[in-house]
C-alpha cells in the first residue's frame, strides 16, 4: 500500500496544467486556461484549468477534479495506480508499507489487465530479437521493409512463434491468470495462442499502456485474415485508438498538424523518416472518438491514403463527422499502387514530403469533383451529389467557412449560389431539430436525477396526513460551498477562528436535520478533522477519500465566469469588499438561512402535529414540550427573519 507521504508529496507538487498540458492544448483566459474537453464531444471550449485552485473543471460536461482525479478519469485507473503514474511524471520516489494478501490480491485484479499485456509485448519483442525463428521470419520481414533497430524497439514490434501454446504456457508459468488471457483475446478457450506465425504491433493507449496487438501473417494463404487484432475488453476499444498517437501527440501539437494513414507500418515508416505527426485508423472508418482525440492537439487533419479506388472510398468514409467537429481537413491521394509506406520507400523522405504539400487538396472540393465525375451528368445523379455536398457543408459550425464553401461549390456545380444557401439552411434547421430534440430527451433525463434531490423527506412529529414539505438542498449546498472556497480564512482574526471552525460549531446542533446526505457527511468529516488538529482548505476537500466529497468540492470550486481585470486598471470598489473578499458576511448570511429555513419547516411540522393530536396526546408531557418548543421556534425565525429582510407570514 503506497504511503500517506507519497500521496501526499504527489498531492504537493502535481501541477493541474503540467499535467492535464500531456493531454489538452489550452490558452490562456485571464487567470484561467481554456481548452477543449477531453471527455466529451464539444466545438466550443468549456473546458477550464485553475492554476491557483490546481483544479479543473468541464462546463459541458460537469466533470471535474485534480491533478489526480484527472488521470484517474482520463486513463480509466484507480486511485493508486494514478499515484503511481503521477509519481513517475515528477520523480517522486514511491514509500509502500506491508500489503496484505487481500490488498496484493486486490490490486493485482484492478491492474491485471495492463499487466498481462506488459508481459504479452515482452514476449513478443524478445522472441523477434532473440529467438531463431523469430530473427529469421520476423525481424527479416522487418528489416525488409527497411526498419532500423531503434525504430523496432521504439514501437515495442515482436514476433509469436508457429507454435500451439508457446505463449500461454509461458504465461502460466509465470502465474499469470488463465481468465486474463482469454479477456485479452491472448489465449483462445482451448487453450491455444491466439497469435501465431505473425509479425506482432503493439497498440498503445494515449498513456503509453499496452491495450492490444495486431499480428500480421507473412504467408499468402489466403484462408487466413491478412491481420488480427485483439479483441476489444475493458481496457480496448479499437474505435477509440488511433495506432501511433502515443508517439506523435507532440509532434502534432507542435506542427499543428495530424496526418492520417491507414495501415501501421504507414505510421512506422514515415516516423523512422522524420515525419512523426502522424497516426493511423488501424483499417476503420474514422470514427467520432478518434476525431475527438485527434482535435485534443491540433484542428488540422491532413488524410493520406492510397490512389486506388478503394482509398478514394476510404477517404470519403467519415468525412460529415471530421467535418462536424470543426476541423480543417486536407487530402492527399497517393499514386494508384502506392501506400504511404512504399510511396516514401520509393521516392525518399524529401520528395515524399514535397509530394505531401504540393498535391494535399481540400477535403469538400475533392468530394464535389469525385462525384461530379461519377454521376456523369446525369440529372438524377447529380442532383443526388448535390443534395449530399449541401449536407456536408451544412454540417460545418462556422458560418464563415459554409459561405465560402457554397460560393466555390456554386460554381464547380454550375447552380445558382442563392440556390444552394437555400438548401443548406433546410440542413441546418433539420440538423438543429434533430439535435434539440436529442439535447431534450437528455435534459429529461439530467432532470430526473436533479429531482432526487428534491425529494419531500418526512417530518418528524407526523402522520400520513401531514402536508407535503420540500427538503432545504439549497441552502444546505450553499453553507458547503462557502465551507469549501474559505475553510482556511480567518471569521475572527482576534481568537484565530476560521471559516470552517464557525460554520461546523454554528451547524453541529442541526445536522440531524439535514435533508441531504452528502452535505451532511461535508460537515461531519470537517467536524472530525478539525478535531484531529487538521487545518481544513480546499485543496483537503479535492484530495479527500470519498469521491463524492470531492466532486462537490470541485463543483464548489469552479465558476465559468471570470471576474474583470478591475485592478489591472486601477478601479476599485469604494462602498464594500471585493465578491471574493465578502466570506465573513456570506458564511453568516448562509449560516441564518440554513437556521430559518430549519426553523420554519420544524414549525410546519409541529402545526401539523397539533392539528392532528388528540385529546390524550393535547394533555401529554410531549405536548407540552413541543408548544415550548414551537414559541422558541416562532421566536428564532422572527429573530433571522429581521435580519435578513424576508417576510414572516405568521
């Protein structure tokens, strides 16, 4: 088990925008960073970095966190295992103390997965090097395709022998989990290889983790598929990886450009030639998740496929969905009988690369022209070309891009430009209804699960027949929030009493009348931290254990506004404090609400409770104590009442 100071140490020096900067490209917003969500389907920014809080925070989608909440969404780990990678990130020297069987036992099943394939590519890569079949059959095919060692070792490339279970039983002594390797697809239910006498490409995931392999047979029988993937399990999904972009995501955010190709020894070659930019589809249509982690690093995509007829169809494959996501979209069309591999093998990284910029053309041009061609003036055929350009450019987010498009389009279609721009807004208007209606049907569902937390709870002192009473979520919430953003700031300077001492003395007394649980267990876990000597701040509330608690607090936290840089221009308030600087007032204010609104429901509760007794329970010694009880009440909320400028109806 790793150690509270490593997690701690870890917790101190990771960054929020060193580390979620591997991932996201973000510009600077005031004090903020800006970028696109990793996490969700977005063409306009919500995605925010607080550098000071050492947060982050989607607006889009909600989610949230630190620098270790990221990870752990991001690479589907658990919380350790983010300990560990953010550990390696800053050279933090990881302190474990006694594990347990269980705990062993535990952390193997969470990273089993990654391990066995660890173990997997090992293999592969060493009987490539050092195995005679391996070097004879394997590397021979590698080095005939003009592959350099270093290039080999760089993409981890093996080899699996011509044998039934070489593999497995090399695995099993080894004492690695049978159900493991059938999950991974490395061993079939009979207990054989599933890879065997092929060439071997390890896949990566965006973190470097081995999540697959391809293998690739070197004999031309043709009753056997030419390549093989793993099969897709929890740790891969083939339509969400693109091969290579481990290696190239900082070259493609440093040339601002990714460049697309099919096959995986297309993305091995141009890397061993200098261009690294680049990524492969592994033989998919591009799909929507692929085009999402394309566009974390760059808007620019320049697709390279083959000449034939087959690439052109491949080009055209997916082309709505790049397009919809706002990128700027190239092609190039290699020589018919070439791919990418042999096309640089024939002609050198030079020419390769000039041949690249001198014949890229725009993605929605080249559509129109292969069209045009094929409908061969036909009518039919061409008012069904048009009818799918005005689709694909009613597709495009920027009007500016759709108005330069149709005037070109116009004219390479020979149709009237007023014509087309009708058409295309009938797109875009059925496009929008489709969408609303989608955005409905969720929103329907998000408010669904809002309303959970609106639920009427049960008054104390009732029966069936008491009114219907809404729980106080609201102010609840608020008291939390203001816990959080200022739990470390002074309420009273003079006897050093903070935020978090107030608001957790001033609630101990109502938290059984807490409506919600979460809020509730907020100020409990405060309760006992500053009990145990702990000085309570936001960052304790990110970096807490439970995982609700620290949602919240990131939610708390985050905020899509940003105050305007009043100071920089020397204009200040001169009747109150800055919003921020307001804490003092706002606990109190918060404190009161939550007092009122307690008070108010217990009044309502007990007017019912009085309505509803009888004469014995009216000539009891509970009753008694509760009409005491409810002229304290009547007086309590009088009192807040005042001070807080609300209406009292009674």
């Amino acid at each position: 088990m790793i150690t509270q100071k490593t997690i701690q140490q870890v917790i101190d020096i990771a960054k929020i925008e060193d580390v979620v900067g591997d991932y996201v490209n973000l510009t600077r917003r005031g004090v903020n960073l800006l970028g696109l969500c990793p996490f969700h389907d977005e063409k306009t920014p919500s995605f925010t970095v607080s550098p000071a809080k050492n947060i982050f925070k989607c607006f889009g989608c909600g989610r949230g966190g630190d620098p270790i909440g990221f990870i752990i969404e991001h690479e589907h780990i658990s919380y350790p295992e983010a300990i560990r990678f953010l550990a390696r990130k800053y050279n933090v020297e990881i302190e474990e103390s006694g594990n347990t069987e269980e705990e062993i036992e535990k952390k193997l099943v969470t990273d089993s997965l990654y391990i066995v394939n660890e173990y997997a590519k090992n293999y592969y890569t060493e009987i490539l090097l050092n195995d005679e079949e391996g070097r004879t059959i394997g590397l021979s095919y590698f080095k005939g395709r003009n592959l350099q060692n270093a290039t080999i070792k760089k993409f981890q490339l093996g080899y699996a022998l011509n044998a039934k279970d070489d593999f497995t039983q090399s695995a099993l002594k080894k004492k690695y989990n049978i159900d493991h390797l059938h999950k991974l697809g490395l061993t079939t239910q009979s207990g054989f290889d599933f890879f065997r006498s092929r060439v071997m490409f390890t896949i990566h995931n965006l973190s470097g983790k081995v999540v697959g392999f391809a293998g690739r047979i070197l004999t031309s029988q043709t009753k056997f598929p030419k390549y093989i993937n793993s099969p897709e399990s929890e740790i891969y999904n083939k339509s969400e990886i693109l091969y290579g972009l481990y290696f190239a995501k900082e070259a493609v955010r440093k040339q601002d450009e990714c460049i697309l190709v099919e096959g995986y020894l297309d993305v091995i070659s141009l890397h061993q030639s200098g261009i690294e930019n680049v990524v492969a589809t592994s033989g998919t249509s591009l799909t929507k998740r692929q085009i999402q982690l394309i566009k974390r690093f760059t808007s620019n995509i320049k697709i390279l496929y083959d000449g034939d007829a087959a690439g052109i169809k491949a080009a055209l494959r997916g082309l709505d969905l790049v397009l919809e996501a706002d990128m700027n979209v190239k092609l190039v069309l290699l020589p018919d009988g070439h791919d990418p591999d042999s096309f640089l093998a024939d002609q050198g990284s030079s020419k390769f690369t000039e041949f690249l910029e001198t014949h890229e053309e725009d993605f929605i041009f080249f559509k129109t022209k292969i069209l045009l061609d094929e409908s061969q003036n036909d009518p039919i055929k061409k008012s069904m070309v048009i009818r799918d350009i005005v689709d694909s450019i009613a597709k495009m987010p920027d009007a500016f891009k759709r108005t330069l498009y149709l005037r070109q389009c116009s004219h390479m279609l020979a149709i009237d430009e007023s014509t087309l721009v009708s058409e295309v807004n009938k797109s875009i208007r059925a496009l929008r209804k489709s969408k609303s209606l989608e955005r409905q049907r969720e929103n329907e569902d998000k408010v669904s699960q809002v309303e959970d937390e609106w639920l009427v709870t049960k008054p104390i002192f009732v029966d069936k027949e008491t009114p219907i009473i809404r729980n106080d979520a609201w102010v609840e919430r608020a008291v939390c929030s203001i816990l959080i953003n200022f739990a470390d700031k002074y309420y009273n300077l003079e006897n050093q009493t903070t935020i978090a001492s107030y608001i957790v003395q001033e609630t101990s007394e109502l938290l059984d009348f807490f409506d919600i649980e979460l809020y509730k267990t907020i100020i409990s876990e405060s309760q006992n931290a500053l009990a145990q000597g702990i000085t309570l701040n936001a960052q304790w509330y990110i970096a807490h254990a439970d995982e609700n608690i620290r949602s919240f607090a990131v939610n708390a936290l985050s905020t899509p506004y940003v105050y305007a840089s009043w100071e920089e221009r020397q204009m200040f308030l001169q009747t109150q404090k800055m919003p921020e600087e307001n804490f003092i007032r706002d606990a109190d204010n918060a404190i009161q609400r939550l007092i009122l609104k307690k008070s108010r429901k217990l009044i309502v509760q007990l007017e019912a409770y009085f309505a509803a007794a009888n004469e014995e329970q009216k000539s009891s010694a509970d009753y008694e104590l509760n009409i005491k009880v409810y002229q304290q009440l009547i007086r309590e909320r009088n009192r807040i009442a005042s001070i807080l400028g609300t209406v009292t109806l009674h």
